[in-house]
C-alpha cells in the first residue's frame, strides 16, 4: 500500500448544489482501512436516514455549519470544528439545522464499500433508480435501516 492523495478537483463529485458528495477514498484505495467522503447539505435538508453498520465505526468532523445527528436514542448538534464518533451498532442519522447548512467530513473504520452505495442513491435521486434497491443492498454495503421515533420527532420539530 502506498500513500493516498486526493486533489479536490479530482475527486468524483454527486449532486448539486445545496446537497453535494465528494467521494474521496474507498476501500479499494486504502487498502480497507477507512472509507471517507465529504457531504454538503443545504439549511434544514436530510442526509441519512436512521441506519446502523454491523462491521464499521462512522466518524463525523464538522468543517463548517451544524448537524443534527441522531445517536441511539438522543439527537445532539454537531457543530464547526466538533468530532463526533458513532461506534458499530449504534442506531444514527443525520440532516443539517435549520439554522444552518452543513459540510461534514465523515469517515468509515475498517473501511467498508461506500462508493457504489453513494452512486446508487445519486441515481434514485435523479429517478434512474428505485429505492428498493438501497434495501436489497443492507448486507452488501453493511447499512441496515431502522425506524427512530426519536428521530422523526425531532425532525419534525425543526
């Protein structure tokens, strides 16, 4: 394994503008030690839905703005220049303030296949795709959703 660099320019970008994903590394690249990508959200839009991951701890930094993020039956607010890290099995989600929008870096450990799922869910977006697809995909891409109470309450309140 050699080291990684990943130009801005050259990193593969999904969305538009409010709601963007820069992939930056997957698994194939690091040789399975992480997976990262940076998420841009527009003020008050959802991210993820409620999910958890069997195999891998998500880490979240904020760069700039404020998050809301759903971390088993509470939801906190991450804001510019916090850390939060969500360990394996742990119900969360995530959407930015109405406040504010939100650039997160976020990070897998061990890596897990990230980037199809995030092409996968660019293409339902855009209708080239069903979501059902996203759910015949949980084991294969170790994202397992759940339903929150906790989480749809808050949302709703915001």
């Amino acid at each position: 394994m050699t080291t990684l660099l990943v130009r801005h320019d050259e990193a593969e970008q999904l969305g538009s503008t409010p709601d963007t994903m820069t992939l930056l590394a997957d698994v194939s690249q690091t040789g399975g030690h992480l997976s990262t990508n940076r998420a841009s959200l527009g003020r008050g839009r959802d991210g993820a839905t409620p999910h958890f991951h069997t195999a891998s701890a998500e880490m979240f930094f904020m760069l700039d703005g404020e998050l809301e993020v759903l971390n088993g039956e509470e939801v906190v607010t991450v804001r510019t220049g916090d850390m939060l890290f969500v360990p394996p099995h742990n119900h969360h989600a995530f959407g930015a303030t109405e406040r504010s929008g939100a650039d997160v870096l976020i990070v897998f450990t061990p890596g897990v296949e990230r980037f199809e799922y995030f092409r996968m869910i660019d293409r339902i977006r855009r209708g080239e795709a069903s979501p059902a697809e996203i759910l015949a995909s949980q084991d294969r891409f170790d994202n397992h959703f759940v339903d929150s109470a906790t989480w749809r309450a808050a949302r709703a309140a915001a």
